[in-house]
C-alpha cells in the first residue's frame, strides 16, 4: 500500500475552513486515498475560552488515524471538563446565544453567582429559542460557548461550582 504525500498547505487550507465555518470535520476522498481533519478540544478549553482570544490549534496526525488521514488536535493538553459535577450541557444541537438580544448584558458572567433555574443562555433550534437553566445553585466557572457559536447535543456549556 502506497502513502499519499501530505500537502501541508492544503491541510492548513482545510482547517482554516474548519475554522471560519464552524464544521467539525472535513474528509476527502479520491479513490484509495483519504484525508480527514477534525476539529477536537477546541470549546473543552474552558478557562482560555473566557476571553474573546479563540483557542490555538495546531495540525497534527492523531494516534490511531491510518495513513492518508490527519487530524486537527489541540496544542494546549485539555481538561476533561465533561466529568465535572458542575458541567451543564447542551440537550439539543442548535446556536448558542449568551444574552438575550444584540448589545444587551449576557445572561451569566464570569465569577458570577447564579440560583437552581436562572437562565444562564439560550440555544436556537429550529427557530425556536430554548432556555438553559442552571440545574444547581453556584458561581459560573467557566463559560465554554462563545455568542452565536454552533453547538452539538451533550456539549458542555458552562461550569458552575
């Protein structure tokens, strides 16, 4: 079996579209050859994810993808924040939305102390907007979402402690 050469500009070119659509994954097939870059740990990066600054990334081949595919991996090691206690995750695929309308103050901020039910953002789906309550009294942690950013089903969202 013969390996494909590897064009690093087109993988960069490839994540760059990763990034600026917002997809997770991208894959290219041509006949027995494959590429498949995916985009991981990028909103698991909680406390980096806080500020405005989006999180770096770096191209890299993953353990366990076969010759002819890669995979875009974090640079920074993640936490496995999905274990937390305080995790609240997403119950749909959908648009995240940290405050209410354009220009308002978000729900939820950072170090802010929150009851059982608040809303702390809304996910739209299907033109619908959903409140995501907090399950538990706290203080916010971290805010894993960025406004208007894509979300899937289980993503965790925010921490509270």
């Amino acid at each position: 079996m013969t390996r494909i050469p590897i064009d690093p500009d087109a993988i960069r070119a490839l994540a760059a579209v990763l990034v600026e659509t917002g997809l997770s994954e991208i894959e290219i097939a041509e006949k027995d050859s494959r590429i498949r870059l995916v985009r991981g740990g990028v909103l698991a990066a909680a406390p980096m994810m806080a500020t405005a600054t989006p999180p770096t990334t770096s191209p890299g081949i993953s353990p366990g993808i076969s010759p002819g595919q890669s995979s875009l991996v974090s640079a920074v090691p993640v936490p496995d924040v999905a274990s937390h206690p305080g995790a609240v995750t997403s119950p749909m695929v959908g648009v995240a939305y940290l405050m209410p309308e354009p220009g308002a103050p978000p729900f939820v901020t950072l170090g802010q102390a929150v009851v059982a039910g608040q809303t702390l953002l809304l996910i739209e789906a299907m033109k619908t907007f959903n409140q995501i309550k907090a399950p538990k009294a706290g203080t916010v942690a971290a805010i894993l979402v960025q406004n208007s950013a894509p979300v899937e089903y289980g993503e965790v969202l925010i921490i509270l402690e």
